[in-house]
C-alpha cells in the first residue's frame, strides 16, 4: 500500500464541514478512479492532515488525471474557505503540500 499525507491550514471549527464535503466526493466514484483505497482528515491546532491510502504507487498519474473532472475541481473549490496552503508562497499543487515519509514500519 502507497500513503500519502497532505499538510495544509484549516480554519477553526470547519472540520465538519470539510468531513461533509469529502463524504459526498467520497460516495461517488472518484475515490475508485484516483486509486484511493482510504482517506482520513485530521487536524492539530489550526494544522489540517489529509491521509490518502492507495493499492500501489503510480506516480500521481491517476490524481492527475481526475483532477479536470468537475467534481474534483468542485471540490477543490468548496474547500477553499476552510482549507489554506500551508506556505501560500511555494504552494502550486497539492504536490507542494505533501509531507516526505523518511522512516515506515510494518508488521510483517
């Protein structure tokens, strides 16, 4: 299984309401057509975590793909008010707020 961990800013108090956002993306089929197998949100102190699971990694080729489809670029949209880059100045993509795993464990 491929991970990947977003960091971003969330506004104070809106994670119900980016719960609900993802709750509606994530009964569609655009979780099965990224390849996304799991998704959990997180936030800590003004601090929003985005966990995505995948079967394999596949170089983003699949996100990349879906991300002209107008639900995710809805999405995207309905997000900004809650969810903020969390360095405004280098952020381009979601690929600038990707955390580098530098150690993983697993049970064998």
């Amino acid at each position: 299984m491929h991970s990947t961990l977003i960091v971003a800013k969330m506004a104070v108090s809106s994670a119900d309401k980016v719960s609900a956002l993802f709750a509606d993306f994530d009964k569609t089929d655009m979780p099965d057509r990224m390849g996304t197998r799991r998704r959990q949100l997180f936030e800590f102190n003004g601090l929003y975590f985005h966990l995505q699971d995948f079967d394999e990694d596949n170089g983003g080729a699949l996100i990349e793909e879906a991300k002209t489809d107008p639900r995710f670029v809805r999405i995207s949209e309905d997000l900004k008010p809650y969810i903020a880059p969390y360095d405004p100045e280098t952020w381009r993509s979601p690929k600038d707020a990707m955390a580098h795993r530098f150690y993983a464990w697993s049970a064998e």
